[in-house]
C-alpha cells in the first residue's frame, strides 16, 4: 500500500473469503486473541495475521496488547460503506423491475 493511501478499500478487504469468515468470527465475540483466531483455520499464524493487517488497514478490525497476546475485535462503522453501496443498487433493481412489470402489463393490454 502506498503512502499516498490512508487506508485500504473496504471492498478490497472484504472481496476474500477468508477475510469475510474472521470478520464472521469477531462479529461473534467481544474480543478474540490471535491464537483463538489462528485456530479456525488451516493455515498458520503468518498467514491469519496478513489478512488481520489487511482487515486493520481497511478499519474493520481493531487490536490491544494484553501481556504478550494480541486481541482482535470488530470495528463495524466501515461496513456501512459496503451497506450503502447495496442499498442503491437494491432500490436499483427494485425501481427498474417494477418498471419492467409496468411494461408488461402494458404490452399485454
């Protein structure tokens, strides 16, 4: 990421599966330790901790030191972006069926 960044799209950060089921995880608990976290997963330490940084860079996720341990928790306020994003294109297709529909039952009379 460069320097000219703040932070990273929350779109981007969400766009894996991985990323998406420990935002899941967090979501269910308060606070989760790294190792707790690790353990979900069939892959090492490293590799939940890249897409934790990934999660933080966005937002999403937010840590504390306790003693030697990590903590990770869920910062939802990015999520309304994803939110608004889907609303839109909801009310989209929601106007434009209805204008399908409308038309249809012009043709038909």
């Amino acid at each position: 990421m460069s320097e000219n960044n703040e932070k990273r799209d929350v779109f981007d950060a969400i766009a894996d599966p991985t990323r998406r089921r420990l935002i899941r995880l967090l979501a269910e608990a308060e606070e989760i330790p790294l190792y707790e976290l690790t353990a979900q997963f069939q892959m090492g330490r490293t590799a939940v901790s890249k897409h934790l940084t990934i999660l933080k860079e966005a937002g999403l996720v937010l840590d504390r030191k306790v003693g030697r341990e990590t903590r990770f928790k869920l910062n939802t306020s990015p999520l309304r972006e994803i939110q608004d994003w889907v609303a839109f294109y909801s009310k989209f297709w929601s106007t434009n069926m209805l204008r399908l529909e409308q038309l249809l039952e012009e043709e038909e009379e």
